[in-house]
C-alpha cells in the first residue's frame, strides 16, 4: 500500500570536488519521506495498526502508520474522499497507542474527541467506552466502570453482535474485580458458570513479543514469584522487559519493572533494585494504573528497608511513608492479602524502630482486613449478581428488538 523513495544522491558543486577526493566525497541523502499510491484507504493502514500490535511491532512504526492513515483521510477532494466518520476510527487508535505509550492522559484526549462525534449504534463508540471502563478499573474505580458501561448511552440501540462485545467486557470486569478481592467462593459458584464463550471469528495468532503476550508473560512472572519459582519468573521477566523496552511499549515495561526489581533484590542486588524503582517512579507516581504505583511502592519500601544496614532510622522512616501508600493504593483496589502484606511490614518497621504502640495498631489492622478477606473469600456478591440480571434483561430487549430508541 505504500512504498518508501529510496535517498537519492546530491551532487557537488565543481569548486567542492576540488577540494575533496573522490573516495572520500561525502554523500548527503536527501531525507526520507512515505508516499502513498492515489486511492490507499485509511482502513487499510489502520488494519495494518492492527496486524503490528499483534506481531509486536515497535511503537514507532504503529505511529507512523497512524499518521499516514491521517495523510490519507486528508487528500484532496478532487483526488479522493473518505466517510467523515474515518477519522473516528484514526483517534480510536491513536488512544489505543497513546495508553500502550505510557500515557492515559493523552489517550483521553482521543477518547474524547470519539465520543462527541459518534452515536450509540457505532461500534467505535462502544469499544472506546469499554476501554473507558477499564481505565477506571485501573484506577480502582469500580462503580465509575459500572456506570459507564451500563449507561443507557452505551447499551441504547445495540446489535446482537455488539450486546456479544458489550457484555463480554462487563464479565471480564466483574471476573477481575473478584479476583482482586479475592472472592473465590462468588467466582467458581456464578461467574465461571456464565463465562463467555471466545468467539468463533477471533482467530488472530499472537506474537510472542505482542502486547497481549507480554501482559502474559508479566502474569506468569508474579505468579511464579509468588510460588517461590525465581527462576522462571525470571526468565519470563526477562524477556517482557527486553520485548516491552524495544518496541516502546512503556506502560508494559512499568508493570514489568518492580517484578525484576523484586528478583534482583532477593538477590541482595539493593543498587540495582533501586536504580530500577527510581527509573519508573515519577511516571507511576501520576496514578493511571494503581495496582502498579503500589506494587513500584511496595518494593522500593523493601530496598529502603534493605538498606538499613547502611543508613540506619532514616531509611526505615523513609520506607513507613512508602508502605503507607501503597496501602492506601492497595485498599483503593480492595486487594486485601496485599493490603495484610503492607501492614505486616509496617509492623515489622515499627518493632525495629522501636515502636510498640504503631506496631500493635498495626498488627490489629491486619487482623480486620484478615477477617474482612476472609469475609470475600466464602460469600457472595449482591451489587454484581444485580449487575448481571441488568445484563440479562438488556439482552432480552436487544433480541427483542427493543433497544432501538430514537
């Protein structure tokens, strides 16, 4: 579809060439520019976006097929003209590569500028607005995530294939909340039993380097961590950091760091955990994925800890206001066994520093959110089982035809 201008050759001047040797002549290439053919549709260079997300390509080349979408939807009249409504698609996109860049903010800018030009029956529309949703998952929003996706914006005038997409997405957002919180007993009992079915037109293969295999790899990492496997979590780690840092994939690469920094640090590597906390802190500290501003936290409060040896009551201070936030953070996400771990070592801080009165405050907020845990571990969830029947309902009315309102 499009095709690069090799560099073509400048020619000296004669009084120049006097001067030079003719082995030695320097050469200057003219600058490299895309032309695209006459008739090139933006979908199409949007479509290839899609292919290089799923074969790992770097972010800079994603970008550049952005902007030559963007070249292309701005032809002249006279030589060819696109649906106004393709633009739409190139900002949808554009908010997608913005997130996987690291940054939400400018995303939302995007996301914006879709939802105030599109109706409730575009399909860019409702896959903005799911992803408007998760972002408010990620900031531990949960009811600003229920509201935008049952809104009646949102689900007014759905097709079947849409409802399919729409309430898929709700799952999956109740699914992970449950798992954040631990519940168990409500996800074996309700939600595995309505589990969505992948659809049968997904057929995409993934990379290994794809943004969707690197998440992947990042989980497996934490999970092999956390069941005392070092060293597959680190080569798992490993290689997400490698294919997350080369391809410009930096949100990834901030969920990736604080994994390695914990490996590095059981291996008494503390310069080298710190170097690497330090690294990602200011981009985390902005608060647009929770759960990773408070696990970066949680770990460079274990390397203040660790360099107690050297620094003595000050590092240890230092990590008590580190731990406290990634408490807060952690109770904002409602993840409970880390909200235990932070207090555990608050206590633990505390009992070096000589502190008995914070340490047993400590200690007994640990045996409430050890209850309130336990609490979620074996019961249910009301708000989400009434959630879903609202779910249910819409979908009879979209069968039905019924949400087809002007």
């Amino acid at each position: 579809l499009a095709r690069r201008i090799p560099p073509r050759k400048q020619t000296k001047s004669e009084d120049d060439t006097k001067s030079i040797d003719d082995d030695d002549a320097a050469i200057i290439a003219r600058p490299k520019y895309t032309t695209l053919q006459v008739g090139t549709s933006p979908m199409d260079l949007l479509f290839d976006v899609r292919l290089g997300l799923d074969a790992g390509e770097p972010l800079s080349f994603l970008f550049q097929k952005r902007f030559e979408a963007i070249g292309a939807f701005d032809l002249p009249p006279d030589i060819q003209m696109w649906p106004l409504e393709t633009q739409w698609q190139i900002w949808a996109i554009d908010a997608q590569l913005w997130r996987l860049a690291g940054m939400a903010s400018v995303a939302e800018i995007a996301d914006k500028i879709v939802l105030a030009n599109t109706s409730p029956k575009d399909d860019i529309r409702l896959f903005t607005l799911c992803i408007t949703a998760r972002q408010h998952f990620l900031r531990g929003q949960y009811a600003k995530a229920f509201m935008v996706l049952l809104d009646r914006d949102t689900w007014a005038q759905l097709s079947l294939t849409q409802f399919g997409y729409w309430s898929e997405q709700i799952w999956w957002l109740m699914w992970d909340i449950a798992t954040r919180r631990s519940q168990d007993a409500f996800k074996l009992q309700f939600l595995e039993a309505r589990k969505p079915h992948p659809s049968p037109f997904d057929v995409s293969d993934k990379a290994k380097k794809s943004p969707e295999a690197i998440r992947k790899m990042i989980l497996e990492a934490s999970e092999a961590l956390t069941a005392r496997n070092v060293t597959r979590a680190t080569i798992l780690i490993v290689d997400a950091l490698h294919h997350a840092e080369v391809n410009g994939y930096w949100h990834l690469y901030r969920s990736a760091t604080p994994i390695f920094a914990d490996l590095e640090l059981q291996r008494g590597k503390i310069e080298s955990a710190r170097k690497r906390i330090e690294e990602i802190l200011p981009q985390v500290a902005r608060g647009e994925d929770l759960e990773q501003r408070a696990m970066t936290y949680a770990i460079y409060a274990k390397v203040k800890m660790a360099k107690s040896h050297d620094t003595g009551r000050e590092s240890l201070s230092e990590a008590l206001v580190y731990l406290k936030k990634a408490e807060d953070d952690y109770q904002t996400l409602e993840i409970y066994s880390s909200v235990q771990d932070m207090l555990y070592l608050q206590a633990v801080v505390h009992e070096t520093l000589e502190e008995p009165t914070l340490r047993d405050l400590a200690g007994k907020r640990l045996r409430e959110i050890e209850e309130v845990e336990e609490k979620m571990r074996v019961g249910s969830d009301e708000e989400m089982t009434e959630v879903w029947d609202v779910v249910c309902e819409i979908g009879i009315a979209v069968a039905r035809g019924d949400t087809y309102w002007p």
